[in-house]
C-alpha cells in the first residue's frame, strides 16, 4: 500500500470519527475502531480487515443515529468513513496490481479526490431530502441516511 494512500485513509477515517464523536461518544468510537482496522488492513494488504472495519464504522453510524445524532454530523461521519474505506481498498488493489515500487501519486490523489467529490454530492442530495421530507424526525432522517448510505456505496462501487 501507498503511503499517501494510508495518510489520506486515515484524514479521511479521522474526520468521520470526530464527527462521530461530537455527534455520540458511543458511535465515535466505534468509528475510531473502524480508523484503526482501516490502518491496520492497509498495511497488511487485508480487504478483509479493510471490510471489517467498514462493518464496525457502519454499526457507529447507526448507533450515533439512533441515539440522535443530528444529520450533520452523521452526513460528515458517512462520507469521512466511506472516502475512508474506498481509499485504503483501492491501495490494497492498486500494491497488488502495480506493485509497491510503482509511481502512482497522480492516481492515488484523482481516485482520493473522485471519491470524496461523489460522497460530498450525495451527501448533499441526502441531506437536502431529509430537510424536505424528514420533518424533524430522529427515526425519518436515519432512514434516510441509510438509504443514503446505501446509494453513496452503490456509487462508489
């Protein structure tokens, strides 16, 4: 894995886990686990680890949701731990193909880049539903974060 692939994995899992926090201490810490399994999958070369993570990152999203985070700061937890997993998953893809030794500074920043452009645009779509239709109401705009979350993955995929 590149190591400017594991730097903006981590930004990217640091970002989502502080939102996380603010929003829940609870749900925050289990986004940190999933920054650190990211790490750790990362530089093992291990997707599963790598999904293992995004499993646990998932469970604190819904956990921060529940205990009624604002969709904010779950919209910024999302992304941060999407843009997270799809970075460290493309390294691990990109050291297998290409190599560790293979200069690849353009793709890592374009892919690091195209990713955080898709999951900021459908955050922001996300978002704008839940204040149109979400009406103030904690179990409305989980749902619809995680049909979000849904269609931010299928995006990225």
């Amino acid at each position: 894995m590149y190591k400017r692939q594991v730097v903006a994995s981590l930004a990217a899992a640091g970002v989502g886990a502080t939102a996380g926090a603010v929003a829940s201490p609870i749900g925050g810490a289990l986004l940190g686990v999933a920054a650190i399994a990211f790490l750790g999958g990362a530089l093992r070369g291990s997707t599963r680890v790598l999904t293992w993570g995004a499993a646990v990152g998932v469970v604190g999203l819904g956990v921060a949701g529940y205990r009624g985070a604002p969709p904010e700061s779950l919209l910024v937890a999302a992304v941060g731990l999407a843009v997270a997993w799809d970075v460290a998953d493309h390294g691990v893809g990109l050291g297998e193909q290409v190599g560790r030794g293979a200069r690849a500074r353009r793709n890592v920043a374009v892919h690091a880049g195209t990713s955080l452009l898709v999951g900021s645009v459908a955050a922001g779509l996300v978002y704008g539903v839940t204040l149109a239709v979400g009406g103030g109401q904690p179990v409305a705009a989980l749902a619809l974060l995680l049909a979000g979350g849904i269609a931010l993955i299928s995006a990225l995929r």
